[in-house]
C-alpha cells in the first residue's frame, strides 16, 4: 500500500486527520440483477421457484450444525423453510441472493444463500453475510466464486469502499474463510450480540479499495480453468496466488 495514501494530514489547528477523499458522493445500493459467473449466477431468490429445491439441498446435510452461527436454526420442514425464505426474499437490508450452481452436475439448481447487508451508501461500506451454504456448495469453485462476484459486484459496480465479514469468534470455518478470501482481521468486539439466548463476541475482518486490486486478481487465477488439473484438484490455492502477485 501506497504509505502516502495513509498518512495523517494536518489541519489548521495542528491536528492530524485522515487523508482526503477526492469527489466522494453517496454510493448506490445494490440491486436483485443478478451476477454471472463461470461455475455459479447470484440471483434474487424467488421463493416459488427456488423454495423446494433449496430446502432440498439443506438437508443433504446430516444435522442442522451448518446453522450454530446463523441467526436461526435450520428449519425443520418444508413449510417452515419456505416461511424463512419468503422472510429473506422481502428483505432489503440484508438483501439476499440465491446461489445457482451452473456446472455439469448441479446446473441451474440453487445450492446456497448470501447476503449483502449492513449496507451505508453514505461512506461506502457494505458486507457479506447471512452466508448459507449447502454441502453441495462447500468446497467447490462456485463457492469461491459467489464471494468473488458480490465483491466484484460491491467494489467494481458500486463503488464501495470498504467490504466487511463478522463472524462469531467460535465460528473457526468462518474465520479460516475470510482470511482465504483476503479479508484482513481487525479485531474482536466483545459481547456485540445476543443471539439464540447466548453472547457473542464478534470477529471483525474487511477488505478496503486499495486491497481489492490484489485480491481480484488472486480471485481471477484461482478461478481460471487451468488452475484445476483433469480431476477437479487446484494446482495453486487461492492463498498461495495471491501470496504470490
């Protein structure tokens, strides 16, 4: 990073304050269009369509141990899922999107949920969360792919200056995810949440402008077909390319 790009400024009075923000107008708000990937589309969710196969998709999963962290629980039944998603569809802030897998196995099924929420035009911060993913969609490209186009989506559409995961401390694939991804660790909050009866303390991570340069190219090698051997394996993780530009 560019030191001069941080440095403190003086005032008038003496005072060091932070560096100037040329031209800086209120940001848009993200909007239902969806985002077109290689392996996966983000899409608005529609509840008609999307409701039975996502509840589907769930419950792949042997217990409801994906959803500790989450706000709720997984829903026990089809009617119950499909309330939870109509909730989620309605939702602007956090606004939800569907993940669509479009490879060979899965195509045109939704595997998965994200959000962006927590959403301030004003100073261009926004973050990924609510983050729902179906044992179909761990582990593969169009997981790390969903991330890539919502960055993309908040950094190069939008302009957004900054781009945030929280996660609760205890959550350790959640905080092993971020740091993949390229999201720098801030800190920890201490007691920020109750949330199904218990406290939380909350990691903090993001990802500024000045970063994303890097941390897209590393996103866009990773993803690149040449990066997977005949079998699906990588031959380079995503933490190693972006090590290395």
């Amino acid at each position: 990073m560019n030191k001069d790009a941080t440095a403190a400024r003086i005032n008038e009075y003496g005072q060091p304050i932070g560096p100037e923000v040329p031209a800086w107008t209120e940001r848009a708000r993200p909007s239902r269009t969806p985002m077109q990937g290689r392996y996966c589309r983000l899409e608005a969710i529609d509840v008609e369509r999307q409701a039975a196969q996502l509840f589907t998709a769930y419950m792949d999963a042997p217990d409801g141990r994906d959803w500790t962290y989450l706000f709720v629980e997984r829903p026990g039944d089809a009617a119950a899922f499909r309330s939870y998603l109509e909730k989620a569809a309605a939702s602007t802030d956090p606004l939800h999107y569907a993940i669509v897998d479009l490879t060979g196995g899965g195509s045109g099924v939704p595997v998965g949920t994200a959000a962006l929420m927590r959403i301030e035009p004003v100073h261009g911060v926004i973050e990924v969360g609510s983050i729902t993913y179906s044992p179909r969609l761990k582990q593969t490209r169009a997981g790390t792919e969903a991330m890539y186009l919502m960055m993309r989506r908040a950094f190069d559409e939008l302009g957004y200056r900054r781009y945030e995961w929280k996660c609760d401390s205890f959550n350790a694939p959640s905080r092993a995810a971020a740091k993949r991804y390229g999201f720098q660790y801030e800190g920890l909050f201490r007691q920020a949440i109750v949330y199904k009866g218990r406290s939380r303390d909350t990691a903090w991570f993001a990802i500024t402008d000045r970063e994303w340069p890097k941390v897209k190219a590393g996103f866009e090698a990773w993803l690149s077909p040449e990066n997977f051997d005949a079998g699906g394996r990588q031959k380079r993780s995503l933490v190693a390319i972006r090590d290395a530009l």
